[in-house]
C-alpha cells in the first residue's frame, strides 16, 4: 500500500491495483491534476474536505472513477455520478474492500447543525488496513476492521478537537502501528511538530509526517 498525503484531508491510496483518492478539498491544491483514479470517497460536505470549485474538474479528468460520498454531500456540491453511502456499507474497488463507517461529524458547537461524515476503512488482502476518519474522533471501526487499524489517518486540528480526543481516539483504536497526521492547515509548523510529538509520546503510535506531497509504502 503506497500513501500520499496531498494536502489538509486529501489523501490518495494505492493498494490491491486501485488509485482511491480521499477528500479533494479546498484548503490544498495538490491534488489538481491528479488522474488514473478508480474511485474519489468524500467523507463530508465540508469545502476543505470537497472542494465545489475543483472538484468537478477533477471528476471530469477521471471519467472511470467511481464516487462515493456521505448521504448529504449533494446538498453543497453537484458531483456527477456520486453514489451516496451510509455507515454499514461495503463497496469494492479493484482489489480494494472498502467500508463506510461513522454517521456525524463531531461537535464544533451546539448552535452548529451537525451535519453527516463517513469514515472509510480500506483493505485487501496481504495489505495494511487504512482507516481515513474525516471529521471525527469516534472509533468505529469494530467489525470494518477486524484484525485492527495498522494505518490512520490522524486529524490533528479543527474547530471541533482538542489533543486529549487525539490521544484517546488513538488509544481506542488499538494504537495503530503507523499515525499520518491529516487535517493540519490551521497549524503553524512549529504547531504540527508540537502536536505530532506529543500524540507520539502519548499512545506510542509512530508518527510519520507526509506533508507536501510526501509518499511512503507499506
């Protein structure tokens, strides 16, 4: 399984013969251009997790591509051809089994309509599991994921989050092997360091950084 963080939430995924990439939002660019996808999963209707400028382009430049997104994705952006999912849903993509799980996007205030946000869990034989939670810090993957996380993608900041929830959704999750820190626009570079290590320390997940375009394999 090959990982690519292309900015904020955008994450591409290769694995089992796929190209899957994940939230194309707004607040990154590195994912314009991209094609040779199989499939775009989007976990919520949030502009930085899709971005209602681009992303239709993107979809144009990737006519085979399959699209799943949450159920109330359509309500903020048009995307042709997107087949809405709900938490409990299992899908196929090449070689890759991927399931939606969650429902809500976690809290940023009560006076804030909550709005729905999915989880994708993906796996294939002989490959590591992959969990990409979007918004939210509740472990859900339970049955999706039944030898356990061994790959996360990590929001470290939003509006919605403080460290101590980090730390505890890594914990629930078993303490995956290997934590990319996602959703980190807001930081400063000195913020990210500060974050990453102390999640680190604390749950002893290791920590490994693809910012700006970094690719690892595992």
């Amino acid at each position: 399984m090959r990982i690519t963080h292309l900015g904020h939430s955008c994450v591409l995924v290769e694995a089992a013969g796929a190209r899957v990439l994940i939230d194309p939002g707004a607040f990154s660019t590195d994912w314009h251009g991209v094609t040779d996808l199989d499939a775009v999963l989007i976990t919520h209707q949030h502009p930085d997790h899709v971005d209602p400028d681009h992303a239709p382009a993107l979809l144009e430049a990737n006519p085979q591509a399959l699209v799943y997104t949450a159920d109330d994705v359509a309500h903020a952006v048009t995307l042709p051809g997107a087949v809405p999912l709900t938490p409990g849903e299992q899908i196929q993509v090449g070689g890759l089994t991927i399931n939606a799980v969650g429902g809500d996007h976690a809290v940023i205030h009560a006076d804030i309509p909550r709005i729905h946000n999915l989880g994708y869990v993906l796996h294939a034989e002989g490959e590591p599991v992959f969990f990409h939670p979007g918004d939210s810090l509740q472990a859900v993957p339970g049955d999706a994921a039944p030898t356990g996380v061994d790959v996360l993608a990590l929001p470290i900041m939003g509006p919605w989050a403080a460290m101590k929830e980090q730390v505890e959704f890594v914990r629930a999750l078993g303490v995956p092997e290997v934590s990319i820190p996602i959703h980190d626009e807001l930081l400063s570079d000195r913020g990210r360091e500060l974050l990453n290590r102390q999640i680190g320390n604390l749950t002893g997940t290791e920590i490994v950084s693809l910012r700006g375009g970094g690719t690892r394999e595992f």
